[in-house]
C-alpha cells in the first residue's frame, strides 16, 4: 500500500514513516500542503495521513477539497489538537480517522490497516487463492499450507494486485507502488517483481493482460 504522510515535524515524521514502511508499505512524506497537493495530483494513494497544521495552511482545508472532487482516498488525521469540535468538523468533512499526538505507533499501524481494509471491501484481510492464502493484515502468505516470505517490493505489488482483484491493474498503477521505497526502479521492474511472484505463489497466480497490465483473481 502507498501511504501519503504530511507532518511537518522532523522528528514525528520520520518516527512515522519509518514504522509504516517496516510494516511492509510504501510512504511519501511531505511537510508542506503545496508539495502534498502536486503528488496527489499525479500518484495513487491507497491512504494519507493528515497533520491540522502545516507551515502553508491547514491540512482540514486539503481534506475539504479531496472529497469535494470526490476523490474517496482514505484519510486518517494525526494531531495535537485534541478538541472534541477539531475531531467531529474532521470526522464530518471526511476523515476516517483521529489519532491524537502523542500516539503508540503500533496503534496508528493497526488504525492504517482497518481503514484500508474498510476500503478495500475486505474487513477479514484473509484472502484465498487456490492453494494460496495471504493475510495482507499480518503480512502473512501461506502456499499449500507452508510459510512463504515475500520482500518488502514483492510485498508492494501483491497488495496493489489483491485491492483491486478481479479488475486489471496497469503497469504505471504498479509502478507506482515501486517508487515509494526511495530508489529508482528498472524499466522492466513490473515484470521481474510479477515473475518473483509467480515463481513463489505459482505460475498460473498472476494473470497477464497485453498491452494493458496484470489481474489477480481472488476470493
């Protein structure tokens, strides 16, 4: 999953991003709403976590204008201001979550994965595959019953596959998921992670589309 985090503060930040990426996903961090704004604008976020107050605005008024051009990313807001009318005027203008700060990191890793499980339509985050079995909460894949270890880029592609199983994902949508671990990636990149894929959940797991991307079929 790649998580768009805007916080302006170094220390939180960086706390933030890197527990969300050891928790296997990817994460762009932003500390001004103009940044945060652009790359919305041209990358697919599967969930943003949202600072109130940044050094060029108010992170409500970026959450005001996202589900006014209906755009349906799940939002979840972390904060210091703990007012209970800051917390409902989030909540009404669209927020899926309130994390107070200070905050347990592991609590806002478990409160990322509902909202995105909320959103992926999958509230058991078990999910079957013929003989394949992943658990995208706990980040576990099983095939035939035994343990499978995928990498963190693996990991990436499987996710962005299984939340949109049954409908074909391009390769740029891919792609995507790839450059949020902050190093360049190879042309060819999309095919060496689906053929990885392939070898460790098996050949037949990842259906190709010419010319248009790949599909997962899932239940």
């Amino acid at each position: 999953m790649r998580v768009l985090l805007i916080e302006d503060d170094h220390v939180l930040g960086a706390a933030v991003r890197d527990h969300v990426l050891s928790i296997g996903h990817s994460v762009d961090w932003y500390q001004r709403l103009d940044e945060a704004r652009l790359s919305l604008q041209t990358i697919t976020y599967e969930l943003v976590l949202l600072d109130l107050n940044l050094p060029d605005g108010r992170g409500m008024d970026l959450l005001h204008s996202l589900r006014a051009s209906d755009n349906p990313v799940p939002v979840i807001i972390i904060t210091a201001q703990d007012q209970i009318t800051i917390r409902i005027e989030g909540l009404e203008s669209g927020a899926d979550d309130y994390l107070v700060k200070p905050f347990d990191l592991a609590e806002l890793g478990a409160r990322l994965n509902a909202v995105a499980r909320r959103y992926a339509g999958q509230p058991n985050p078990q999910i079957t595959m013929g003989n394949v079995i992943v658990d995208l909460g706990r980040k576990i894949v099983s095939v035939s019953g035994k343990s499978c270890s995928l990498t963190s880029r693996e990991w990436a592609v499987l996710d962005r596959l299984l939340r949109h199983r049954g409908a074909i994902v391009s390769k740029t949508d891919i792609e995507d998921a790839l450059y949020a671990f902050g190093s360049e990636i190879e042309s060819n990149a999309v095919e060496v992670y689906v053929s990885r894929l392939r070898k460790k959940l098996g050949r037949n797991s990842i259906t190709t589309a010419r010319g248009l991307g790949y599909r997962i079929d899932a239940q």
